[in-house]
C-alpha cells in the first residue's frame, strides 16, 4: 500500500470511472488540485483528513473531497465558515457526494 493510499487521497477526480459522471468538477466546477476519499469514513474523519491536507494545496486551489456520511452535508460547510474557507459546492456522487473547498489564506 502506497502512502497516498495509506492517508485516503488520491489523484484528482475522475480518479475512478464510476465517479467521473457525478463528480464536481465534471458538473462545471473547478478542477481539484488534490481529492481526498474519505467515503466509508464516519464523522469527524473527513474533517480531519481536509483539516490535515488542506496546506497541501497553494492558497486560492480546491480541495474535492469525497465523502458518504450525511453528517459531512452540514460539517463541510460548518467548518469552512469557521476556519474562513471557502466552500465552492457539492455534487451527489452515485454513492455519496463531492464536495469542493477552496484554500483562503
């Protein structure tokens, strides 16, 4: 197992088909600079995965994070707020949803 699959992230989307047709970035929005899966993960682990990696990008990039508990509908956003991130939109995945997260500062 490599380290990027070790830590949930993996090239950005379409990383794998059957994601290509219901990602964001393939609805119109920005392309990602990194995707972070974090689906079958439960609350909080995608907010501490974007939280970890977010400087991973340079200010101004998206972060898509990928994510199927219905508690990240309302986290994502939450925390975006709360830190001074911008959330960008999310996008129903066939099985979850992608939400994109653009780095402020």
């Amino acid at each position: 197992m490599t380290q990027r699959q070790r830590r949930g992230t993996r090239p950005p989307s379409p990383a794998r088909p059957e994601d290509a047709a219901g990602s964001a970035a393939a609805a119109g929005g920005p392309p990602p600079s990194l995707t972070l899966d974090a689906l079958g993960r439960k609350c909080p682990i995608p907010i501490i995965m974007l939280a970890d990696r977010i400087r991973d990008v340079a200010i101004g990039q998206v972060i898509e994070v990928l994510a199927d508990d219905p508690a990240a509908k309302t986290d994502l956003p939450a925390w975006c707020a709360l830190k001074s991130h911008e959330f960008v939109r999310a996008a129903d995945l066939p099985v979850g949803w992608s939400f994109l997260v653009r780095r402020s500062y």
